[in-house]
C-alpha cells in the first residue's frame, strides 16, 4: 500500500522530480527495490537501521522494565513486515519473554480503538511500537499506563517513555550531503540510500514517574538526552 501512495504522489510532481526523503523501511514497502541502487528519482535515508536494531531496543525496555513477562509488539500491517516480526520475537524470547504482535490497518481513530481493545485483552507488560503510526499511539500507552519504547525520539517528545534510534543530526547532515549531491548533477536514483550508523536513545523522566517507574541511574547515564 506505501508502494501505491508513492507511485500516486510521485506522480503528481513529475517522474523527474528528484526526491530526498527519510524513510522508515524503503526496501519492505517497495518504494526501492535497491538501497545501493534505488533507481528512478528517489534518495535520501531510511531510518530502518537492520532488523538487529530491535534486540538492542527490547534489551533497553528490559532494564527499564526488568519484571516485564509479555512484550506486545504493534504496527501497522504488520503482515508486510515479516522481517521485522521475526526480528522482534527473536530478540523477545531470547529474553524469555512472551510476546504477542497486533496489527492495525492505518493510525485511524477506529484503529486505535480496537487496538486499545485488543491490548486491554491481552494485558502485556509493555509494548514496542514499529513504524506507521502517529501521536495517537502514545496516547493510547499513556492511557493504560503501559511502558513504551519508540523508533525515534518524535513520540518521546510527545510523552513516550523512551526511543532508540538513529541520531536527528547524523541524519541531517546525510540529507543535506545527497541534496548537495543531486544539485552537482549525481542522479539520485545512482545515489545509495543511507542506512544510519549512529544511534540515541531518549528518555523520558517525566513519562516513567508517571507510570511508577525508577530508572536505573545505569540506563539514565547511557542515554543521550533525559526529558525532565
């Protein structure tokens, strides 16, 4: 479906328009069927930095949550994600915990209910979000008071409780290189889609007070920024 509204709005720009774009999976999606060699006018960076990413996160939710038992994991179509299914409950029961995936359709109003419904069901200790959604799902995991980590340090900001992913600035710097690039006469399509090296993990203090949480001062110190 991503695939689709890409071809849709790329469509109404021009097929020459070049594109620099974060993305957060381009090869799962179908956007690119090359990240060395994206081919036709799409560049730029994903933030989807190996399936490996998400036994790091679920080890940080861990130390953050060390009595959690069962780990929700949720996105949205989950169907079209098999790598990154399989990455998160490989990574879950490594840590011997239970784990249970829910998949909404789209971050719409209606889905956000029945996943709140199907969470209040299954009543996991904490939940890993994948990519896909917006503000609305960190509003639901404050809603029931369920520990949350994010793929990138936005939801923090929204009052999640914590997010490991790549770095804001590391990002940057590659998008302004590719645009620099592409101005210079680089065809983007011959320009490879940069998958990030450097990593943050952000917390946020505020979020785990109110859900009754002391952070270790061993996970406060290895993260990069601490919301107060």
């Amino acid at each position: 479906m991503l695939a689709r509204i890409f071809r849709t709005w790329t469509g109404t720009l021009g097929t020459n328009t070049p594109i620099v774009a974060t993305m957060s999976d381009p090869l799962e999606t179908g956007m690119v069927q090359s990240l060395a060699r994206p081919g036709g006018y799409l560049t730029g960076v994903s933030e989807d930095a190996g399936i490996e990413i998400w036994g790091k996160r679920l080890q940080l939710l861990k130390e953050a949550v060390p009595s959690m038992a069962t780990l929700a994991y949720v996105g949205v179509q989950l169907a079209r994600m098999g790598a990154t299914r399989q990455a998160v409950e490989s990574a879950a029961r490594r840590l011997g915990l239970s784990v249970i995936g829910v998949s909404v359709e789209e971050p719409s109003p209606a889905e956000y209910r029945r996943l709140s419904a199907a969470l209040v069901e299954q009543t996991p200790d904490t939940i890993a979000v994948t990519n896909g959604f917006g503000a609305g799902i960190v509003q639901l995991a404050t809603k029931q008071r369920l520990p949350a980590i994010y793929t990138t340090r936005a939801y923090v900001d929204f009052g999640g409780l914590m997010a490991y992913g790549s770095d804001r600035a590391e990002t940057a710097r590659q998008i302004a290189n590719d645009v620099h690039q592409i101005f210079g006469g680089i065809k983007p399509g011959d320009t490879p889609i940069y998958q990030p090296t450097k990593f943050e993990l952000v917390m946020n203090l505020r979020t785990a007070k109110a859900l009754g949480l002391t952070l270790p001062q061993s996970l406060l110190a290895f993260a990069d920024e601490v919301i107060e």
